[in-house]
C-alpha cells in the first residue's frame, strides 16, 4: 500500500507532489509528506493523518522547490506518527527518500548501519534506505555522473522484500531515481517535465504517456530526459506507452463522492466492457488468447484467484464456467490459496481476478502457479500493471479508473467480462448453444437494465435513513445470490462499520438463527427462479424471531410478505449479480452517508494492497 508522487520540471513542486498524494489516499491515510530540493539542500514537510493536515503545515507554501517526492502512508512498521512519516532523510541529510513496500530484512541491515555509526528516529523499515544509501556513497571514491545511481543501486541489492522508492539527492539536484520490486510505479512523461506515481490517475491530468518499470529497473529522471537501466546498470531502452483514459474520469465530476460517481458509471463500464467481443449471430473473440478445443477439453480444472471484491466476481465465475462449459472450478482467496499446496498441473487453467493488477498476495499465487506449469490468464482494470505482466495471458474490464476504497464498478465488469469468457470457452467447446444465445441478447441489454436499477436510488436512500443506525445485520441469498449476498456484506462492513454477516440462506438454521433478534435488519436476494418458494420459507423463519426483513428480487413474488421488497429488472440467471448488487451497493452507500462517514476513504483500508 502507500502511495508516492514525484516531479522534476521548472514548476513549483509542492502543488504538483500534494495534488498527486490526494489522488492517491485511497492507497492509504495515515500520514503525508513531502520532500524537495532547496537551493542545493533538502527539506522535508511531513504530518500525521490526511494530505489535508500537510497541506495546512506552515511555510509548505514558501517552498520552491522544482523536484521534490511525496509519499502518503498505511502504516505496516511503524504507528501512524509524524516521525514514521515518509520521506525519510539520512543521518547526514544527503538522500531522502520515499518508499512503498517492506524491505523484510531491516532488522538486520539496521544493525548493520548502528554498527557503522548510523542513527535511527522512526520505527520504519524505510529508514534504512537512505542510509544505507549514503553508507555506500561515502565509500565510493569515483565522483561521476553516476555515484549516486551506484550507491542507490548497491543499496538496494542489499534488500529483500518489495519496494517502490523514489529517491533525490542535494549533490544530484537535478535527478530523481526510481526502482521497484514488486510495487507499482509508473512514470509519466512530460513536456521539459516528468512525474512518478504509484498509479496513472494521479498524474492523469499532467500527462498521458507513460513508462512502466519491471521489476529491480532504474530510472534516472531529469527535466528533459528519463534513462532506463536494469539490475546491473546496463542502459536499456523502453517505449513510451499512450494511455486513452481521459482525465475527467479521474474526477468527481459533480459528484459528492467517488463511490457514486463509479456506481453511477456501472452502465458505461459494462457496455465497454462487452465492448466489440461479440454481437448476437457471432462467436466471442478474444484475439489475445489462444486457447483451442483440445486444451480446453483436457482440463483437469479451472481455479479463479482473487482477494476481497475480486474474489466474489470469482465466485459468480465458478458458477457460469460450470453450468456453461462443464468445467470444475474452484475459487480461492489468493492468501489462503498460496499455503495450502494446491492440486494445480499443467491441465489447469489459473485465473486471476486484480481490479488495480498490484495485490501482493494474488501476484504471489499467480507465480506459484506458473511454477506449477499452470496456463494463467490475468483479468485486470489496469493496462501494464504487475499481475498483466506476469501471467500468460492478459485480458480487460473497461472500467474506467476506480477511486473509491470499496470496488463498485469492477466488480460488476469483473462479473461481465468472466460470464463473457465461459461463453467464449463454450462456444470453443461447442456446449449449451441453447442457452448462449438468449444470453447474449440479455448481456447486450444489461447496460439499460442497470441504467433503469439506478432509478431505485431514491427510495433506497429513504430506506437506508431506517435503518442506518443498527449495530448488525445478516444477508441470505441462495445459489448465486448467496455470492451476491457476501459482496453485499463487504460492501456494508467496509464504508459503514455496521457488523454483518453473509450466509447460505438453508444453512442459517444451522447455528446463525441464533443471532437473530428482535428488529434487526435480514437482506434476502433472491432472483433464482427455481429457489423462490426455498428461499421465502428462511425468511419466514427470521421473520418469526423478530427480523425486519428487505427483499431484492427480480421475481414475481408477494411484497406483502416482507417489511420492504426491491423489485430489479430481470435478466439471465448468469447476469443477476451485475443488477442485484447495485440497489445493496446504493444501500451501502447511503447508510455511510447517513452515519456521516468518509465514504470513499473508509478507516484502517486501502485500495491497493501490495503487502502479502
Ligand atoms: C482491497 C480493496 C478491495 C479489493 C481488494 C482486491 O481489499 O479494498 O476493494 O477488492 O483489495 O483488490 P484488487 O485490486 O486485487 O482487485
């Protein structure tokens, strides 16, 4: 997690870095700073808490400074504190430096540094990487263009762990020098100007062309050029890549917050999403995947990996592949997948569900499974991010980029984009022609059905304003409900702090019932056709403790039965979760609203997760 900025350019930095960090918050908020270079030495503004807290420190503005780095920090080593704040400075206030990651063996390398005279003033594992820094440009006697790449390259040779630094130097005050392993940093290339971000949408507004780093890659940045070099310091060339996602989707746009504005967007995301992959009389294309009847045939199984959100839009994916192409298929979250020695071979096909394409544990997995000789197939939000370039085969949801915290949009074009692929798969395998047609005029329709489920905001609302100060809440569903009914569950957790759980709706009886108490509040989803009479017989049996009981279905059913029913548009069995989530989505949101929460930046999470 954490996110840095950096920018070398004629401009002021300070404006440049802040403006970055407080795009990239969502990446973590637990203290904020910056560091720039000042007539040949080194400053450093830094607080506890918010951007908003750094940006009201006194004399920021009266820095000048035109290259500078900036870091926003989730507190991993080190409480939350002003001198746990990045950047970090060396003893002798040569390097500063910011760093997202954990270098794992500080320990032993902060000993190293005691050892040879060195003081420590935070608890950070980051606080090496300056010194270190300077450990080894002290003893470099060669006084070159390169002594400072050198000292930082040999320091980090020294790391194990994952990194994303950036770093500047007052003898160098016209560079700035990136790395990473493991963590996501891009560079956007401007005009006599360059920045460096943890992601694109932060610096969308100053640029849209990009270098991507792989892994232990350096860049030398200064005002008018970017030099690539790999591990040992060989130059190497890299192309500039273009990116088509325009600047205003990185903006609230009118919006009291991100996560509406991305709820709201769920029409768009999924039509490009479908995007031109099919039309009603023609087979799916995927041109950048080559799978062929006999691989598909010979498949032992499919495994879907995934954390948090993701792994739910797996979950709605296990369903389709197996009821569409006859496939077993197992879902797994990618922290507990990883140590559990799984049964993957060459006849698997491993699928990995990465909204940013950055979450440590699922890139972790995704290695392990190519060790195994597993094909993998990456679905992600994010062109060139790691778990893209890791895996065989890549392929996209058009999301847009995703701000908010809590994932709205992504999930339900991860949902889209997974349904599309087992229709591709089943078409390969020529299994259940029957089926694939009526759904793929019901796919074609998805964008207005979602457009015409938004209509429910209003009552929504009003419903949320009941119920919003309850302290738990259940949410039951059946079959592919019951996937729905754990990301609505997430959702609820992550934005209002309301405890609640999600359960199979049978298996209730089976122990949670007796949580049930008088007034409390059960969310039921049922949309599939043949468990309707099933799934009203559980809640009768809340109903009977004492429950308040909401109904989300797109079935013909009695409202009369329950405190409040939710009729969403019909479609699909296989598409029911793009529209069954969005009113619980809604619900979600204005229940945090109501609680007067920081909806987009909900306490202790980040969006992107890139410790294991
Ligand atoms: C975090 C986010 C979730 C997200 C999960 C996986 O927990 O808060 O919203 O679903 O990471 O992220 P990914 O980028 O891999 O989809």
């Amino acid at each position: 997690m954490c996110g840095i900025v950096g920018y070398i350019g004629n401009q002021k930095a300070s404006p440049i870095l802040i403006n970055g960090l407080i795009r990239l918050e969502y990446r973590g908020y637990d203290s904020a700073g910056i560091s720039t270079i000042e007539k040949n030495s080194l400053s450093i503004m830094k607080d506890k808490g918010r951007v908003k807290n750094l940006y009201q420190l006194e004399g920021i503005d009266s820095l000048t400074g035109t290259v500078g780095i900036a870091h926003t920090r989730w507190a991993t080593h080190g409480k939350p504190s002003q001198e746990n704040a990045h950047p970090h400075m060396d003893n002798s206030k040569t390097f500063s430096v910011v760093h997202n990651g954990i270098i794992e063996n500080y320990h032993e390398l902060r000993k190293f540094l005691i050892d040879h005279g060195y003081t420590f003033y935070s608890q950070t594992d980051t606080e090496i990487i300056p010194n270190l820094v300077h450990y080894y440009y002290s003893k470099d006697t060669v006084s070159d263009d390169l002594k400072f790449l050198r000292a930082f390259q040999h320091a980090c040779s020294d790391f194990k762990g994952s990194y994303g630094i950036e770093i500047i130097c007052k003898d160098y005050p016209d560079q700035m020098i990136v790395t990473r392993k493991d963590s996501p940093l891009v560079i956007g290339k401007g005009e006599e100007e360059n920045y460096v971000s943890s992601d694109i949408p932060a610096i969308l507004s100053f640029t849209r062309n990009f270098y991507l780093l792989n892994d232990f890659e350096y860049a030398v940045l200064s005002r008018n050029a970017i030099s690539f070099y790999d591990q040992e310091l060989q130059s190497i060339a890299k192309e500039v890549k273009h990116i088509e996602w325009n600047a205003s989707s990185a903006e609230k746009d009118g919006y009291e917050d991100f996560m509406l504005k991305e709820i709201y967007e769920q029409p768009t995301a999924i039509r490009e999403t479908i995007g031109a992959k099919f039309s009603e009389s023609s087979h799916c294309v995927f041109d950048e995947l080559p799978f062929t009847k006999e691989y598909l045939a010979t498949l032992n199984r499919i495994y879907i990996i995934a954390c948090g959100t993701a792994m739910h839009a797996g979950l709605a994916g296990k369903n389709t592949f197996e009821k569409l192409c006859k496939i077993s298929t197992e879902v797994d979250v990618a922290s507990e997948f990883r140590y559990r020695n799984p049964l993957v071979d060459e006849k698997t096909l491993c699928i990995f569900i990465s909204q940013s394409g950055e979450t440590a544990d699922t890139i972790a997995a995704l290695k392990l499974c190519k060790e195994k000789g597993a094909k993998t197939l990456a679905i992600s939000n994010v062109i060139g991010s790691s778990i893209t370039r890791e895996a065989d085969y890549s392929i996209y949801t058009h999301a847009g980029p995703e701000i908010a915290v809590a994932s709205t949009k992504a999930y339900t074009s991860q949902v889209m984009l997974i349904t599309i692929l087992a229709i591709y798969f089943a078409e390969i395998l020529e299994c259940n022609q029957n089926v694939i047609t009526p759904l793929k005029k019901e796919i074609m329709e998805l964008p207005k059905k979602i457009e015409e489920t938004l209509t429910l905001a209003k009552s929504i609302q009003d419903f949320s304003k009941k119920i919003y100060q309850e302290k738990d809440m259940f949410f039951l569903g059946r079959g592919i409900d019951e996937t729905v009914a754990k990301e609505a569950s997430l959702k609820l957790k992550e934005i209002s702090y309301i405890h609640s759980e999600s359960y199979p709706a049978g298996e209730l009886k089976h122990g949670p019932i007796a949580l049930i108490e008088n007034d409390m509040t059960v969310i039921s989803i049922i949309t599939e056709p043949n468990l309707v009479e099933k799934m009203i017989s559980n809640i009768q049996e809340v109903i009977t403790r004492g429950a308040k009981t909401l109904v989300i279905t797109n079935q013909e059913i009695d409202a009369n039965l329950f405190d409040r029913m939710i009729k969403i548009p019909e479609t699909s069995p296989f598409l029911s979760p793009i529209l069954s989530i969005i009113p619980l989505q809604l619900l979600s949101y204005y229940i945090s609203k109501e609680k007067g929460l920081d909806v987009d930046k909900p306490r202790n999470l980040a969006k992107s997760v890139t410790v294991e």
